[in-house]
C-alpha cells in the first residue's frame, strides 16, 4: 500500500497563514513590525535563489526585509562591520547570513558576531547551547520544519525509535537533540548515522521514524525501512537538468521503493524544504516580540 504523502507544501502554507495573521495583530495593537534583513556574499546561485525566495517571503507576510549583497572579495573585518549595524538596528529583528560564504572569510567568526537575540537561523553557540539544554529561544529552521511536519501530520514521537542518518550542525546534530528533549514532538529514543556507522541498515531497520540527511541521492532504500516507519527525506540533490534548464531534484531516499513500504513520508520537492523558510520567519517574528518585550 502506498503511504501517506507528507505535504510540507500545504503544511507550510497553513503556518504562514497563522504568521501573516500575527504580522498585522502586531501591527495593529503594537505598531511593530518583524524586520529581517538577509545578506548574500558572492553570486553562488543556489545561495542566490534561498536568498530571493526568503526575501520574497518576508515580503509577503508583511515584514520589514533588508536585502544586503556584497561581492565576493568582501574583507571579513566589512562584513563583520555589516553584522554589527544590524546588531544596532532597532528595526531589524532578525539577521540571517547565506551560507556558504567565500574561504577567505571565518564564518564561525561571522556566526559568532550576529547579536544571538537577532539569530534567527539558531547557529549561534549561545542558541545552540540553550537548544542542548531544552531551553531553546529560537529553533533551527530545517529541524524545527520537521518536528512542525511529524507534529501536524500526528506522527507519535514518544516513545519512538528515531534513526537520523546525518550529523551535521545544521540538520543531523540538532534535529536528533531536538526529538530526545522531554516534551511535545519529542521525547524520542535517537541514534545517529554517519559515514563511520558500521551498519547503516541495521539501525535504518528498526526506526519508526527514520530521518535522512545525508545528502546522498536515493541512498536510503526501501528495503532498508521497517513496515510501516515515518519517513522523513531531507536530502535535495541536483541530479541533472531537464531539456529547457529546470533542475531535477532527488532525495536522500528512493521514494518509488520507499512510499510502498512506509506508512508516510515527505516528498523531494514539497517535503521539508518549504517548511525550512517557513520557520525562518516564524523565528523573526518571535525574535520581535522578544524585542518588543510582547508576552502575548
Ligand atoms: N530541505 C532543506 O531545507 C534542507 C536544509 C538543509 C540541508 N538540506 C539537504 O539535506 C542534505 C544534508 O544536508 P547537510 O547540510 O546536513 O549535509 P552535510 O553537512 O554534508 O552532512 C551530511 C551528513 O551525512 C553523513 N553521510 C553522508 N554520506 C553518508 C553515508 N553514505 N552514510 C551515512 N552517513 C552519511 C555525513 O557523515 P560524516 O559526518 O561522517 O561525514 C554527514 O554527517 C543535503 O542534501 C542538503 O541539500 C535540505
């Protein structure tokens, strides 16, 4: 039987709707607005298009938004500078850097250098420290996307074998801390998977939730996933390009196995990826009420 589809798409839709409506309650009875402000380095596309399509966003919802690109060759010690004028920024409440940035610049320093009440990606020390101790002030966005995907879709996390193949900072690592704290969307038992796991499968095998972020196209597949498991696919992996220039996209997992052996999982694309901008925003308007000292 093929499983039910986990639509990111439409789930992410119905969250900013609930945003949108926030935004003008705000401006209304506060007079604030949510300010953002997103800074490209270079003329990666791909950095490029996350940036547009997060600015576009914003926009929609109603925020402040601030688009800041600078070349390529920018000095550190510039953009760090840059950082620090939005650190001041009262209309600014969120500050998000594209990630990569180019290697002649330290992007831990970078990291470091966002006012961690501004750090609305959650890669600050400081946020990922109050993140390992249950006390989070903002989630990151791609974990917090997926906890929002298994919550609204009614997946049980309590209790559950959670098997994670990634562990980097961004996904892997936070999204396993994520489902082990106590409390709602969580509570989980968690192992993680990387490249020095002796036998992936074997872990793979047992999960009811089996999270992939390894960036590998389709290399879970479905004969590697227990009857019945959530499957949560993070990977987006450019495969080719179709005949007018479009970029086809795969998961981490082999969908057309895995959708017959899994009771749901997320596709690639319209999984995981639009609830990831979707929680960005989510975040800024936290980190204005958070400014504003708005309890409510
Ligand atoms: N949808 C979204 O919004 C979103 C957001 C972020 C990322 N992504 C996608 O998610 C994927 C992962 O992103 P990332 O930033 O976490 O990637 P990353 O930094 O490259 O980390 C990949 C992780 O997977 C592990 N891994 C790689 N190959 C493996 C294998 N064959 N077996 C077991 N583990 C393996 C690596 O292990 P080692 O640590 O041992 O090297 C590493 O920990 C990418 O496709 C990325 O494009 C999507």
């Amino acid at each position: 039987m093929a499983a039910q589809l986990i639509k990111g798409t439409e789930v992410a839709k119905a969250i900013r709707e609930e945003l949108k409506k926030e935004v003008e309650r705000l401006k209304e009875k506060y007079g604030v607005v949510p300010g953002l402000v997103t800074i490209l380095v270079g003329e990666n596309p791909a950095s490029q298009s996350y940036v547009r399509a997060k600015q576009q966003t914003a926009h929609e919802l109603g925020f402040y938004s601030v688009q800041e690109d600078r070349p390529a060759d920018i000095s550190e010690a510039d953009l760090l500078k840059l950082i620090d004028q939005y650190n001041k920024d009262p209309k600014i409440h969120g500050i998000l850097v594209q990630l990569p940035l180019p290697k002649h610049i330290n992007e831990t320093q970078v990291l470091y250098a966002i006012d961690p009440s501004k750090d609305v990606d959650a890669f600050h020390p400081f946020n990922v420290g109050k993140l390992m101790i249950g006390e989070p002030d903002y989630l990151p966005c791609t974990p917090a996307g997926i906890q929002e995907l298994l919550i609204r879709t009614g997946v049980e996390t309590s209790g559950a074998e959670v098997v994670v193949i990634g562990r980097s900072n961004i996904v892997g690592k936070p999204i396993a801390v994520m489902l082990m704290q106590k409390g709602k969307g969580a509570n989980a038992t968690v192992t993680v998977c990387h490249t020095r796991t002796k036998d992936v499968v074997s872990h793979t095998k047992r999960a009811d939730i089996l999270i992939v972020a390894a960036g590998v196209a389709e290399y879970v597949k479905g004969d590697w996933i227990k009857p019945g498991a959530v499957v949560i696919d993070v990977g987006v992996n450019e495969v080719g390009r179709t005949a007018d220039g479009k970029r086809i996209l795969k998961g981490d997992v082999a969908f057309d196995e895995a959708k017959e052996v899994a009771s749901a999982i997320t596709p690639v694309p319209g999984g995981v990826g639009p609830m990831t901008i979707t929680m960005l925003m989510k975040n800024t308007v936290r980190a204005c009420k958070v400014h504003n000292n708005i309890k409510d």
